[in-house]
C-alpha cells in the first residue's frame, strides 16, 4: 500500500460528460502529480502541484483541469470526453517538488476511465 | 525527439532463474535514471535508481547496468520468484532536474513461469 488513495477506481461514462477524480496523496507529501496510462503505454505526465499551486505542465488537455485544495487532495477534472481518453489516470505524491530527481513518486491505484 | 524505449515488450523467464530487462534512451542529456515495477491492478512502484556517474548499482535481489555510450540500461532481476510477474518500466530524466519530468518508456511485460 502506497499510502495515496484515488477514487473511484472504476469509471464508465459516454462522450461529451464531465468525470472528476480524487486522489488523496500519502500522509505529508505535499506534491501530486497526475499522469495518464493509456492501454499498453507508457505513463505520461499531465500536471503536478505543490502545495496548493501549480508547479509543472505536461501533455495535459486543454479539456482536463486540475486542483490541489488546502487538505492537499487533489481532483482531475475531466471534460467533454472523447473516447481517446479512455485510460488509466494515476495520481503520485512525493514529499516535495523541483529541486531534486529522487524517483520516489508514490503512486495510487489508478482511476480507470472508460468512455463509450 | 526524445524517447525511452524497450527492445522486447513481452519476456518469460523460468522460476529460479535470472531475468534481464533492457531498456534504450535516446537522450543524451539524461543523467537520472528509474526502474518502475507495476503489478497488475495496482499503481507503479518504486524498484532502483541510478545516477549517470555510475554504471551499476544493486539492491536486493536486483541490479541496474548503465551504459552511458551506447545509452543502454538494463535491470537485472537475480532468482526470479512468481511475485516478479508485472511489466517494468525504465524513465529517465532527460537532464532535467523534477520528479515530474520523467519520461516513462511503453513497459516490457515480464512473466516468471512456475
């Protein structure tokens, strides 16, 4: 157990909806990133933030927005779905942010989003 | 472009016996390098790093190589047991300094066979 919880771990929904996921990041770590795991791909990043603000952008969509609330949870937002975003949205949180690569990002279970 | 990717996507390996995960990157700049392990069902984990100042690194039970002249690494996996079976993902840095500048290569799916 990773100590990040994300919900919901499942997720069906049709084209053109607006799905929000959750993650709760490890007891004081107070980066999150989120990244997106498409079918037999690699992981690739999407946006991280750090104590409440926005630290790096990846591939992230227009459509998609992210926040961190004060508790340090943080939720993807997900909007005018398309059926290419089908995937699996992971969320990691690591203690700090930036300055140093450590490799230690604590991933949760991931979100599986299925768009029909 | 940059890209870090695996020679085989699939690879079966009899209980017991020693595996090894290759892994190319094609940025010259990278000086950090991870290997994650992802289980089915689950999220990646953390297995070992290594820096570009050295070759080789061990923990238990696994050992990274790194060959920084043909931009190669590998994983190593000594005596292969059943929990071993996941798909393993080299990332590497790209010379940039932030955990969220990693970029994750398309996994080799590994399966120990009893």
């Amino acid at each position: 157990d990773s100590g990040v919880t994300q919900t919901p771990k499942h997720l069906i929904t049709a084209t053109g909806q607006r799905v929000t996921l959750r993650c709760s990041p490890r007891s004081g770590d107070l980066s999150v990133y989120w990244y997106q795991q498409s079918l037999d791909q690699g992981l690739q990043f999407l946006i991280q933030y750090y104590n409440g603000e926005e630290r790096a952008k990846g591939n992230i969509l227009e459509r998609f927005s992210a926040q961190q609330f004060p508790d340090l949870h943080s939720e993807l937002n997900l909007s005018s779905l398309e059926l290419g975003d089908s995937a699996l949205y992971f969320c990691a949180s690591s203690v700090g942010w930036g300055e140093v690569n450590t490799g230690e990002l604590f991933f949760g279970e991931g979100s599986r989003l299925t768009v029909l | 472009g940059e890209s870090v990717g695996l020679h085989l996507p699939t690879l079966s390996v009899q209980e017991g016996d020693n595996s090894i995960i290759n892994c190319a990157y094609s940025n010259s700049a990278s000086d950090y390098f991870i290997w994650y392990k992802q289980e089915s069902g689950k999220g990646p984990q953390f297995i070992i790093d290594i820096r570009s100042n050295m070759d080789k690194r061990q923990g238990q039970r696994v050992t990274v190589l790194l060959n920084k002249t043909v931009k190669h690494l590998s994983l190593q996996i000594a005596a292969t047991q059943p929990g071993d079976s996941a798909v393993y993902f080299c990332a590497e840095n790209g010379g940039r300094v932030g955990n969220e500048k990693l970029t994750f290569g398309t996994g080799t799916r590994l399966t120990i066979i009893p």
